[in-house]
C-alpha cells in the first residue's frame, strides 16, 4: 500500500488544495484511518507551516494556502470519524477586542491552533468583554485569546480580564493576548497570562497554558 502521509504533508506545505483534496481522497479509498491521515499526514504537514512562518521562512498568503489545503482535506475525512476519536488539546475562545474590525491575524491565529488539534471557539471581531464572558460561560474554555491591532482598543483587552474578575472567573481560564501592538510588557501591565508574537508561537503558548 502506497504511503500518502509524506505526500499529504508535503502537498500541505505548499498549499496545493487540489492534490491535498486528492491524495486524501486516494487514502481513504485505500483503508487508511481516518484519524491517521489527520494526525500523520494533513498535521504534520501545517505544523511545518506553522515552524517556517515562525521563522520568517514563509509569508501570510503562503501560510493561507497550506491552511486552506489542509481544511480541504479535513473535509473530507471528518465526517468518517466519531468526534470522541480526535481527542482535543482542550478549547480556546478567540476573538477581536471591542472597536477593533481586525482580523486576519486572529483568523491566522485561529487556523494555527486548530490544526495543533484545539477546539477554538470563534466570536468574531469588536467583541466587548460581555462577549468573552458569555462564551466562557457557554463553551468553558481552558485559555481565552485576545487580539488587537489598534493602540486605541488594547485597553479593552484589560477591561474583559477585570470583569472576569468580578465574575470569579479569572482563575478558570488563562488569558493570552496578542496582535502588532502588544508585548509581553503590556500583557504583564494588564495581568494577562501570555502574550505571543505571532500564530506558530500562540499555538506554543496554548499548549504551556494548559500544561
Ligand atoms: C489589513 C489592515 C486593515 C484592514 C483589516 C481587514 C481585516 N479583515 O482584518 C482594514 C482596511 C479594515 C483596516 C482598517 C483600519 N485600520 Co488597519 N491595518 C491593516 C494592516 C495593513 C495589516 C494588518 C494585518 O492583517 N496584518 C497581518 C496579520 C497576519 O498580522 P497581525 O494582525 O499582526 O497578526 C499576527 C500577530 O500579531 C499575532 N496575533 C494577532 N492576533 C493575536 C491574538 C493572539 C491571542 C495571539 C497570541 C497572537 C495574535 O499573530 C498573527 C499571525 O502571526 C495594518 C498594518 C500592519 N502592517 O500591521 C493596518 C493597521 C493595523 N491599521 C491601522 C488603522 C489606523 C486602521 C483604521 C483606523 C484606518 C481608518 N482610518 O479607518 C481602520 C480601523 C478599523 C477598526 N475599527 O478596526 C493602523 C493602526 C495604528 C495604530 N497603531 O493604532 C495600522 C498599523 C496601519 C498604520 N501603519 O497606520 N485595516
């Protein structure tokens, strides 16, 4: 039996949906696992991505591509599996602060932490802390995720973590910030858990959150 893994992978790396579509396709036909060519072939392949952007080695519309061939595969094999078989890395609610209509690198961000197996919980842009505190009551999240792009709406990034004081709920979930403006002096000025650079190292710090 051909090995498509090393071919999905690579085929994720450089963002070829079609042929990403079509070997996964291919291995299915051919009695592979469902779980196992998420795990050996379409994740593997956007962990590389998520390393070489990182390293300034790959750009944000390369890193779009791979993210979209990888889903296209993902599309094809999640309905062959039972959701208790993909254990999750645990769920992250992610959103854009109040004011701010930015979103690509949260997106980005997103896509990153999904296919380091997270389940993340998308509320969208301009959200105000009653947002966050709503989905942290519905979905109850391990770690939030807060971006922001103007240093006019880093401020509300504060006001969701005070009000999740005032609700009990600030040691339930830890608190990770990020978006051009922020640093990690900033996160540590608003008592945020963490702070990171970019979506291949928010993936890391999700992961250091919940150890
Ligand atoms: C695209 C863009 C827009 C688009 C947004 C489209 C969209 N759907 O997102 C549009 C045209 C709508 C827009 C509007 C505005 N924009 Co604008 N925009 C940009 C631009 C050019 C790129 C931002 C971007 O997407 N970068 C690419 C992504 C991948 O990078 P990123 O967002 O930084 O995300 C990475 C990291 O920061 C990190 N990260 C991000 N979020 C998070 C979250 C967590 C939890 C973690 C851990 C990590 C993390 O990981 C990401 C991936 O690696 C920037 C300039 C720039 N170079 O940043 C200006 C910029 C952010 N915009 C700016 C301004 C002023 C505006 C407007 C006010 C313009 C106006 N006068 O109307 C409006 C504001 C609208 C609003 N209320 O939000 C200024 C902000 C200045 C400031 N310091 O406050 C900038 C810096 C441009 C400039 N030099 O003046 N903008």
């Amino acid at each position: 039996m051909p090995n498509y893994y090393e071919e999905i992978s690579q085929n994720v790396i450089t963002g070829q949906l079609d042929r990403v579509k079509q070997l996964t396709q291919q291995a299915i036909g051919a009695g592979n696992n469902p779980v196992e060519i998420i795990n050996q072939g379409l994740i593997p392949g956007m962990s590389v991505v998520g390393a070489r952007f990182k390293a300034g080695q790959m750009y944000v519309p390369e890193v779009l591509m791979s993210a979209r061939a990888m889903n296209a595969g993902m599309d094809l094999v999640k309905p062959l599996i039972l959701s208790e078989d993909i254990p999750s890395a645990g769920k992250v609610v992610l959103g854009t602060v109040k004011g701010d209509l930015h979103d690509i690198g949260k997106n980005l961000v997103g896509m990153m932490l999904e296919s380091a197996g997270f389940t993340v919980i998308n509320v969208g842009v301009d959200a105000g802390p009653e947002k966050f505190l709503q989905s942290i009551k519905e979905h109850q999240p391990g770690v939030i995720g807060m971006s922001a792009l103007l240093t006019t709406t880093m401020l509300a990034m504060k006001d969701t973590i005070e009000l999740l004081k005032e609700e009990g709920l600030r040691d339930k979930v830890k608190v990770m910030i990020g978006g051009a403006p922020i640093s990690q002096d900033f996160a540590d000025e608003i008592g945020a858990d963490g702070f990171a650079p970019d979506a291949g190292s928010a993936a890391d710090l999700c992961k250091k959150l919940l150890a």
